[in-house]
C-alpha cells in the first residue's frame, strides 16, 4: 500500500466520522432549539446573528455541494467544510434561536425564526446525509434524483437548503415590524375571502326559484343537490320563506366584516407601520435600571396579534353557521367576531407614546358601529 493510499484512507475514515457527529448535532439542533429560555439577553441582535450564520451554511452548502459531485473526490476538502460548519455557523445560529426571546423580539418574532432555522438544520442534514462515503463522486442519479435509487438528489437538496437559508436571512429585512405587518395582511385577507364567499352565497337563488318545471334533466340535477345537501348537513341557498331571517343576519354581518376589514386596514396603517425600530436599540437609563427589554409594546403587538388571529378563524365558522342556516349559531360567531374587532382596537387605542391621535377617534366610532348589531 502506497503512502498516498493509506493517506486516503485515513481521510475516508476521518470524513466518515465527522459525518456521523455532523449528522448527531443536526438532530440535536432540531429538538433542542423548541425550548428557548425567554429570560435569556444579550446585546447582540438576534436577527442579524441568523443572517449572517445562514449566510455562511449557504456558502459551505454549495462548497460541499460541488465537492461531493466533481472529480476528484477529495474526503479531507469536504471534511474542512464540514468542521468549518460545526466551528462557528451551527451553534452561531442556534445562538441566534435562543437570543431572539419572546420578551424582546415578539413571540412571533422568535417562532417564526426558530421554525425557519429549524428548516435549515433538516435541509442541512439531508444534504450531509448524501455524502458518498465509498470513495467515489455521487453518482448522475444520485446527483440528480434519477433512477431507482430514492430521494430527490443532491442537487435538489441544495436548492432547498439554500432556499431555507434565503428564509432565515430575509428576517433581517423583514425585521419585527415587517414580521407583523405580513401576519395582519394575512389575517385581513383570510377575512376578505369569508366576506367574498358569503357574498357570492347570498346571491344565490334559493331552491326551486327560477326553476324550469318541465325540464326532466334540471329536475334530476336539484335532486341530486339536495341529496348532495343533505348528506353534509347543510343547504346552498337562503329558502324563500327565511323563517330563521338569515338574510336580514346576513346584511348585518357582511357590513360588520367590512367593518372588521377597515379595521384591519387602519391598525396596519396607523399602528404597525409606525412603530419605533426593534428590538429597541437603548432605553432609556430609568427603564433600563429596571430591566433590558421592552417597556410593553412587545407584549401589546404579541396580544394584538393573539387576537387578530382569531378572527378568521370565527369568519371561517360563522360561514358554516350560514350554509347550515342556523340563526342562533349564526349569531354567536358575528358576536364573537365583534368583541374580538373591539379588542384588537382597544389595545391599539393609543399610539406608540401613549398619546391619542387620529386613529384613537376612528377606533372609537368602529366601536360604536360594531355595537350596532343587528
């Protein structure tokens, strides 16, 4: 056996050991980032922290990439990558999982990046786990996810590693502003989808209006609706009788919902599109005598966001409670739906100083027509 031989083989054993550590940390990182201490601060910022270790396992994910399919296949070149990887990126971002607190950088802030570098670390371990481990380069379909051997190829599985990392270092742009911003526009929207679907159905003919009696074939299809109808519970139309008065409920609660809408709309312009920079870069020396995080507008967008998401959720239950016609239910859900409008405005009644301003008056004859009813 020649120097260069034995020298080879000792670097195949040395790749595979820290392939097998690389793999146990990756797994490691996955179940231990779901419990962060939320009393945990630093001075560092946590999103910057993640954009620039995500940043750096982009990088070394193409460096292996590349290596484990070009000849030669040299194991001590993707052994440094690897160690390098191990050294400073994986317990850098980890660090930034456990720095981003809910105390600090919203709730939101700090699930939303330990999900996304959660992804990172399974993208990461797919991509590890394709090394080949014989000597040789991968193969074209292990390469490229072809043939009979299974899984989507190494070159599938960097994309998505890179696209996970994409994620992480967006938050930095993003910020904790954008972060809530992005989930209110999503909660609004949802409820803009209720109030078009409940639109649509209300303009629906009821059963039998309109209705050719002497054709067989239409005769046949509202039979096999009503069956359809039945079979699920519920009826497509308003009946012509409306005994239990559902389109009178309906008038009332397509202007509630637009109401619920407008409020999503001024909360986003007036109130989250004004808040100051955060986390906070210095309070000042009296609160910060007291304590390092934020005096309270982290835990009001936190509430806030707590109980805008609800409301499409009971947008999405009042629905049914229309297609099912049932007026008692119907009301319980437009009821909850308001008090849960009402109180997304009465946490952000005041602005971010504590004074009041334009939106404390909009907020206060939201109220009022929220309260109207029907």
């Amino acid at each position: 056996m020649t120097s260069s031989t034995a020298k080879s083989g000792q670097d195949l054993e040395s790749l595979k050991k820290t392939v097998a550590t690389l793999s146990v940390l990756l797994t490691q990182l996955q179940t231990t980032t779901a419990s962060i201490d939320p009393s945990k601060t630093t001075d560092l910022n946590a999103l910057h922290l993640a954009h620039d270790t995500a940043s750096l396992i982009r990088a070394h994910s193409t460096k292996l990439s590349l290596l484990i399919i070009n000849k030669p296949f040299t194991p001590s070149a993707i052994n440094t990558v690897l160690r390098e990887l191990v050294a400073g990126p994986l317990p850098g971002l980890a660090s930034a999982i456990e720095t981003c607190n809910a105390a600090k950088y919203t709730e939101a802030m700090s699930k939303e990046l330990q999900w996304r570098a959660q992804k990172v670390f399974v993208e990461l371990g797919a991509l590890v786990s394709a090394i080949p481990l014989d000597g040789q380069i991968l193969s074209d379909d292990r390469k490229n996810g072809t043939g009979a051997t299974p899984g989507k190829g190494s070159l599938a599985a960097t994309g998505v590693l890179w696209e996970a990392c994409d994620a992480v270092m967006e938050l930095k742009t993003t910020g904790i502003s954008g972060l809530i911003i992005k989930k209110a526009e999503q909660y609004r929207d949802l409820v803009k989808d209720a109030l078009e679907e409940l639109k649509e159905w209300g303009e629906e003919e009821s059963d039998g209006e309109d209705e050719d009696e002497d054709s067989e074939s239409d005769g046949e299809a509202d039979e096999a609706q009503d069956a359809i109808d039945k079979m699920f519970g519920s009826q497509r139309h308003i009946p012509s009788d409306d005994p239990e008065k559902i389109r009178d409920r309906l008038e009332s609660s397509k202007k509630r919902l637009q109401l619920v809408i407008l409020m999503f709309g001024a909360v986003i312009k007036r109130r989250l599109k004004t808040l100051p920079a955060l986390p906070h870069p210095e309070l000042p020396a009296e609160l910060k005598a007291k304590s390092s995080e934020d005096p309270g507008i982290i835990s009001c967008l936190d509430e806030v966001l707590k109980v805008m998401k609800k409301i499409p959720d009971i947008t999405d239950e009042l629905a049914t409670a229309f297609y099912e016609l049932d007026g008692p239910e119907i009301d319980k859900r437009m009821d909850e739906c308001f008090f849960n409008g009402f109180a997304a405005a009465e946490l952000l009644v005041l602005n971010w100083e504590g004074q009041k301003d334009e939106f404390t008056t909009w907020a206060s004859k939201f109220q009022v027509a929220m309260k109207k009813g029907w």
